[in-house]
C-alpha cells in the first residue's frame, strides 16, 4: 500500500452527502442546491455523486451563517465567497511578488546576475 495513501488533506473529498449534511446540520437537499449555484462544489465519485471534503463542510457552515445569522441571501453569500477567494489569491501573488523583489533587490546590490 502506498505510504501517502492515507494521508488526508482538508480538501480530500471523502464524505458522502449523507454524512456531509450531518456533519454541516444541513438536509441534503439544501447541500444538493448550494453545489448547483456554485456555493460549494464538492469533488465527484466516478459514478457523479458529490463527495464533501472538511473544507467544504466548513464552508457549508459558514454560508448556513451567513444566512441565518446574517440574513444575507444566497447571491450576496456566494459574491462574498468569490471575493474571499479573490482576496486570498491576491494576497499570495503580493507575497510572491514581494518575495521576488527582494530577491531581485539582492541580486542589484550585490551586482550577481540573476538565476
């Protein structure tokens, strides 16, 4: 047996949509309708059934949230995701960025030619 084999990530996708709505307090119904408006889109089984990771069941958790305690419908919920998303993406690109820039900085003072 591969010796990664269990090695799980939070986002292996592993849980069945059954045990995915326990684990989120949500019916399956309300998982099946947030992964057809592109709220959370779990992985799929060879045969297309949805499989949830822990980072789809948090997720879930935090759209219920937002809805319930916040009161914001679903279209606002799922711009709010898409604009974390983007903010996480350009916040790494910026740490790459800065990361090459001092790069390239020591590279100047010390007049080496870069790699």
């Amino acid at each position: 047996m591969d010796a990664n084999y269990f090695d799980l990530s939070d986002d292996t996708p592993v849980y069945v949509i059954s045990v995915a709505a326990q684990l989120s307090g949500l019916h399956p119904q309300t998982l099946r309708q947030y992964d057809r408006l592109g709220l959370v889109s779990p992985g799929r089984t060879a045969g297309r059934g949805r499989l949830y990771s822990t980072r789809d069941i948090v997720m879930l958790r935090e759209v219920q949230r937002l809805s319930q305690e916040e009161g914001i419908n679903l279209a606002g919920i799922k711009r709010i995701l898409s604009l974390e998303n983007e903010t996480m993406r350009l916040r790494e690109e910026v740490h790459r960025l800065r990361a090459e820039l001092t790069t390239m900085r020591a590279l100047l003072r010390y007049q080496l030619p870069p790699a």
